[in-house]
C-alpha cells in the first residue's frame, strides 16, 4: 500500500513537471519576431528594401531601429494595414501582443554606430 502511494506521489509530481516544462518552453520574443517578420525590409544599412525607400524619402532614421519618433499606434497600423509597398499581417501571422512586444524591442534597441543613411553615403 505504501509502495502504491509513492507511486501515486510520483506520477503526480511527473504531471506537474510535465506541465512547468510546457510554461517554460520560450515563445518568440519581440526581437524573433522582428529578425523573422521585419528585419528583412527594414533594418539598418543598404540591400533592406523599407530602410532603402524610407531613405530615399528623407527619413533622418530610415530604419525601424534607431527610430524616436515612433508611436506604437501608427506602427500597428502600419503592421496591420501595409503601408505602399509593405505588406499588411493578419493577427493570424502577428497577434496585438507580439506586434506590441516587436514595437518595444525596436524602442530598446540602439542603431549601431556605422549604419548610417544609406542615401547619404
Ligand atoms: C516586404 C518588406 C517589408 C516588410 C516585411 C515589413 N515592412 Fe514595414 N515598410 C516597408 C516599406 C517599403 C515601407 C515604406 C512604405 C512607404 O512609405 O512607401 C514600410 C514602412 C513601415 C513603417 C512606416 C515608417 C514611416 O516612417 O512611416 C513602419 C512603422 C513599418 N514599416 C513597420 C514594420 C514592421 C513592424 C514590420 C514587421 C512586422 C514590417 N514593417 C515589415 C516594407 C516592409
């Protein structure tokens, strides 16, 4: 009988780490989701085809990253609708929290020291 209880107590406490692994197994953070969603078109440097025509434009910060002046609200929308050329995501691709998590690792990012306008060089 004792033997089955620690069986019991065994199988129980292999559930519960069952499930904290599942809790702890790392979702796609805001800076994934941006190396896999937006890097492409928008970071620093020549060859990133939103930087290109945001420069071409006369953005002062023709990258996301780097960028001060921008709002969450007017991202999202953005992200949401398109925007020209960029394509819009479906909630089904980015939910509101992943595009918010994506909008505060651009803000905590810093542009890196040789990746100027593009245009300008
Ligand atoms: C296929 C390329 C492409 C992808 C992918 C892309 N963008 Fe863009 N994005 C553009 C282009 C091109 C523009 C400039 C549109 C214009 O003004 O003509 C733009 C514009 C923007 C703007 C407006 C900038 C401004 O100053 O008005 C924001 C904000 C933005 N993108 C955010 C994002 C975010 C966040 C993602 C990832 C979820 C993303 N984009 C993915 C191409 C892209």
């Amino acid at each position: 009988m004792k033997k089955l209880m620690t069986l019991a107590v065994l199988i129980s406490l292999g559930a519960c780490s069952d499930r904290d692994d599942e809790v702890t197994v790392p979702e796609p953070d805001g800076a994934e989701h941006y190396a896999l969603y937006c890097a492409g078109c928008h970071d620093p440097g020549p060859g990133h085809g939103g930087t290109m025509l945001l420069a071409e434009k006369g953005a002062p910060v023709p990258s996301l990253i780097g960028r001060e002046d921008l709002q969450y609200d007017y991202l999202h929308a953005v992200v949401r609708n398109g925007l020209i050329e960029m394509p819009p995501f479906r909630p089904t691709e980015l939910s509101d929290q992943e595009i918010e998590e994506i909008y505060e690792h651009i803000m905590s990012q810093e542009l890196p020291a040789n990746a100027g306008n593009p245009a300008s060089s």
